[in-house]
C-alpha cells in the first residue's frame, strides 16, 4: 500500500472530473488530502473510496467557491486544524455556452469568482507560507480557452486567460524560492463540463474529446517535474500554437466558428 508521506494536497472541485483525477494522483504518491466542491455527498464518496484505496487521510470541505470569502474560509479552517498545505491544486472551474447580452451579470460575475478570483486568492494565500518555508507547489487548470478570445465563451475564456498568465508570470518570478506554479490547459475533456456549460450545440463538442485520467495525469506531471505549462494532447498544443501565431481577426474569427453552434 501506498506510503503517507505525511504531506497536504488542496484540491478544488475534487468531487468529479478532473479533480477527482488529481485527488487519486495525490493520494497514491503518499498526500493527504482535502478536497472542496459544493456537493458533500459527491466528497463523501471520494472520500471513502480514496482512504479506502490509500493510505492517506481524506477531509472533506463543502464550500461554493462563487463565494468571495470562500479562499479565506479554507485558509482559515486549515490553519485552525494546522494543516499545512504543500501541494495546492487549483482545478474546480466551469463554463456558460452562449452569447455574452443573453447572460446575466450575476451568472457571470459567479463563474468569474470560481474560475478566477477564488483560485487566485488561494495562490496568493498559500504562496506566501510556500515561499517562507521555500518549499510547495501550485497547479493551476486553465483550458486552451485562454489562448485566444472565446466568443460564446467569453468571461470564461477571459477568466482562463488570466489563470494562464497570472500563473506563467509566477512561475518566472518564483525562479530560485524552491517553489513552483504549473499551469495546465485542457482541451475538451470527457467529464460533467460540457453538461454544465449547456454546450451540447457547441461545434467543440465534435472535436477530439481527451479521457479525464490521461489529462490530469499529464498536467500532475508536468507539476511534478516543475514545468511552466502543460497543454495536454498533440491537437491541443497544435491548436495552441497556431492561435499564437496567427493575426488577432483571423484567430477570432476561427474561434468563433470553432465554439459556435453547429
Ligand atoms: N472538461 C473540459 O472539457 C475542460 C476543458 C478545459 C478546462 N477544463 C477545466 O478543468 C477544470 C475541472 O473541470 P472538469 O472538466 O473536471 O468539470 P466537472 O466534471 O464539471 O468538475 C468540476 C468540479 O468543480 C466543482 N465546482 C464547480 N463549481 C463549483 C463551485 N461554485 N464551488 C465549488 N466547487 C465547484 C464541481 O463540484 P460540485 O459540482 O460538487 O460543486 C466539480 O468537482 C475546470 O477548471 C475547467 O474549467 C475542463
């Protein structure tokens, strides 16, 4: 049976998905876990299942990351139980398929606090314990959404686009502090994402969909192994390039042909 190595993981969003991936990648190297999501029954059974599988401990915490105190409530309620977190995945995100005036302010303003705020309060929170005892790491998921404008999926490929280069420039600044931020940026993924986007008329649904276990496997490695970016399968760094590439307009227009409906 795995060994504990006596280490903390904070996982977001780990109660499906990918987060559900990375709580079991942790787990078999020896972390301790805990694991947030709104839906305690959900953590519950990951919970059972993974001291069950491994020899770690597994706590739960039911927190809705739209929530603005919600970074400071887990800082808090780790620090009250002295848990120390040294590996911090930044993973529970979702997306709104559709055009931008037909979304209410409130719906986008909530996934902007998920999907950027939160992750972002809780790097900022924890990195500077890391970076005081010169040890940690730091996974952030952003999506290839945050290589170019998204139209039909504006605020959230605005939000990943953020995640993306608020992490690439942590990465260069944390350079010698014996800590590390990793970014890595899914393509379409088989997991509750596109249910919860409502993105079932989005052309992306007809691209390559990737297996959830081979991408978080694939972005815990690149942490792992101190990399700046993981972009998970040869079509999703294909596509990431050529976005760079290619003259804003016409990487727009692509982009808009590529998400819209079919
Ligand atoms: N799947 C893809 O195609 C894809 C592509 C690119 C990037 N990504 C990114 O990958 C990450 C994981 O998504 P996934 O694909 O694994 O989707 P998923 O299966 O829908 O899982 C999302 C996770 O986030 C949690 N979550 C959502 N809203 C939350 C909130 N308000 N408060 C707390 N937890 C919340 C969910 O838990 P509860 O529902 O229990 O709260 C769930 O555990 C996201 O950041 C997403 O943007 C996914």
């Amino acid at each position: 049976m795995t060994k504990n190595n006596g280490k903390y993981a904070l996982i977001t969003g780990a109660s499906q998905g990918l987060g559900y991936e990375f709580a079991k990648l942790a787990a078999q190297d020896g972390y301790n876990l805990v694991i947030v999501s709104r839906t305690k029954k959900k953590l519950d059974k990951v919970k059972k299942e993974i001291e069950k599988n491994y020899n770690v401990k597994v706590k739960v915490l039911v927190k809705d990351l739209a929530k603005p105190s919600s970074a400071g409530e887990i800082f808090s309620s780790l620090k009250k139980d002295k848990i120390n977190v040294e590996m911090l995945i930044n993973n529970a995100g979702y997306a709104r398929f559709g055009l931008d005036h037909k979304i209410s302010l409130k719906d986008d303003l909530n996934l902007i606090h998920v999907d950027l705020m939160t992750p972002v309060k809780l790097t900022k929170l924890y990195l500077k314990l890391m970076v005081k005892k010169r040890s940690g790491m730091i996974l952030n998921v952003a999506s290839i959404a945050g290589f170019q404008p998204m139209p039909y999926f504006n605020s959230y490929g605005a939000s990943k686009s953020f995640i993306l280069n608020f992490s690439e420039a942590l990465y260069n600044e944390l350079k010698g502090t014996g800590v590390h931020v990793t970014c890595v940026c899914p393509g379409v993924t088989k997991t509750g994402f596109i249910k919860r986007a409502k993105m079932e008329k989005s052309r992306l649904t007809k691209q390559i969909i990737m297996k959830a276990s081979t991408v978080a496997k694939e972005g815990y490695r690149a942490m792992l192994k101190r990399k700046r970016l993981c972009v998970p399968g040869i079509h999703n760094k294909f596509l990431s390039i050529v976005h760079k590439i290619l003259p804003r307009p016409v990487a727009l227009r692509i982009s808009r042909f590529v998400s819209g409906p079919y």
